[in-house]
C-alpha cells in the first residue's frame, strides 16, 4: 500500500512538493509515534567486532543504541531527502550517537555517493533521487565542518558553502589514487561514509584505496550492505582485521528496523589513536 502510494505521488507531484509531502507524512506517521514510544519501546542493533575481542567501549556504546528512538539527525536528513534516516534506512541513530559530540567541531567529512538520479547508472537513487542531499544535511548537522563528496556521475557534481565535490569511480584504483591527490583532501579525514555503488568489490575496492585518509580517532562507514554479502564480508574482516588493518577496530552493525531489511547494515571502523 505504501509502495503504491508513493509511486501515485511520484507520477502527479513536482519533485519539490513530492519531498515537501514525504518529509511532512514522515514526521506524522513515523518521527512523532516513535517519540513517544520510545520511553517505552527499544530495539537494539546486532554488533559484531573484527578481530573478535572481549568487548569494547565502541561496541558497547553501539549495543546501548535503541535503533526505535528517533533523533535530531534523523529529522534533518529525511528534510534534506536523504534516505539516512528514520523510513529508508536508520542510520542516522547510530550516527547520532557516535557523532553527536563532535557537533560543533571543525570536522572535515567525506562522503562518497551522491545520490544520483541517473537511471542508467548502477547506483541511481531514481529520477526522484536528491543529488547531494546528505551533503546537505551534514552541513547542517555540522555547522563548522567542510564537507566534500564524490561521485562517478559527472553531471551532479557540485559546490556550495563549505561543500566541494569531485568525479570518482570507487572501482578504480588510479581514479581513487587521483582524487585523494586533490589539494583540497590532503588534510585526514574525520569522517568517510561510503553510500557508493553497494557492491562487496566497490566497497572493498574504496576501503583499501581511502582508509588511510582517516585521522587517528576517526571514522569509517560502509552503508548499506547487502544481507547476502554479510558471510562474505565477516569472511575477510577476520582475515584482515588483525593483520593489514591492526591498527583499526571494526563493528558490523545490523539495525533490522527497517523495511529496507535486505541493506540495512554497517561496517564502522574506528581508527585507534
């Protein structure tokens, strides 16, 4: 039923007011119920962290996480019309909980996957998708941070206060080689978020060529990964994460709450000092 109303919405609204009408039916039939339950009603996330250790604070802390409670991250990405939040994906509970602190911080954060609405392109959000919305919103999350962001569709690419962008194909090690070399990134990273192409090989092609752009403390996210990709990915963190990446904590998170249950996971990898 959903499904088909939002694709009736689709067909005769603007894509502004399509937005403008999701958001606001979001925050009625989602943000505010689940604010209220939430005194009440809890749903934790599986974690599981490479190399298997006896725990730490970072898993703890993502353990504590109730996936159900909706958060000031959550409302400004679903505004923005990232998938991000609370409806799509949950991402932005955990975000909220790991990234919170650092709010007024002049962070510098990376994303890569802008969102584009190219249908002919693996990665397209669709011809409804919103090029650069969660760019957008950490902007807005993160008023003294510089944000940039990358994609392999030329045509969406962008610059607005305190948001660059640049070309990337995340399949290719010589354009990932290239792009770091940018004078604009060569200072590390606080944070990397990988929204690309969702593929183990994409993911896996980026995370080599980019986690070492991340400053000691720092963070990395692969979102949405496949549920049938999760064998293979434990398969090679407990291969790599105690010898090529020792220096690096990695937590799989499985947030479950969603109706996009086949993606909704993360790789976290938190960069030790």
């Amino acid at each position: 039923m959903k499904a088909a109303l939002r694709a009736f919405l689709k067909r005769n609204l603007p894509p502004k007011f399509y937005w403008f009408i999701r958001y606001h039916w979001w925050l009625t039939a989602t943000y505010f119920p689940r604010l209220l339950l939430s005194a009440s009603v809890r749903r934790s996330p599986n974690v599981k962290g490479f190399p298997s250790t006896p725990d730490t604070k970072f898993l703890e802390k993502l353990r504590a996480i109730n996936v159900y409670a909706p958060t000031v991250m959550c409302r400004v990405m679903s505004r923005h019309g990232s998938d991000k939040g609370q409806g799509m994906h949950n991402y932005t509970t955990v975000y909220s909980a790991v990234f919170d602190e650092l709010r007024d911080q002049p962070l510098r954060i990376f994303e890569l996957g802008l969102g584009t609405n190219n249908p002919t392109l693996a990665s397209s959000m669709g011809t409804f998708g919103r090029p650069g919305a969660s760019l957008r919103g950490w902007r807005e999350l993160f008023p003294k941070a510089a944000i940039f962001g990358a994609d392999i569709d030329r045509d969406i690419l962008f610059e607005e206060d305190r948001i660059r962008t640049f070309y990337c194909n995340q399949l290719d090690a010589k354009v990932i080689r290239d792009l770091w070399s940018q004078p604009a990134l060569q200072a590390p990273m606080d944070i990397i978020i990988d929204d690309g192409l969702h593929t183990f090989e994409g993911n896996v092609s980026f995370l080599k060529g980019s986690l070492e752009q991340i400053r000691p403390g720092g963070m990395y996210v692969v979102e949405d990964i496949n549920q049938g990709d999760i064998e293979t990915w434990e398969k090679y963190l407990d291969t790599v994460s105690a010898s090529e990446y020792s220096n690096y904590e990695f937590a799989f998170v499985d947030l479950m709450d969603s109706t996009e249950c086949f993606a909704n996971n993360l790789l976290l990898i938190q960069r030790l000092a």
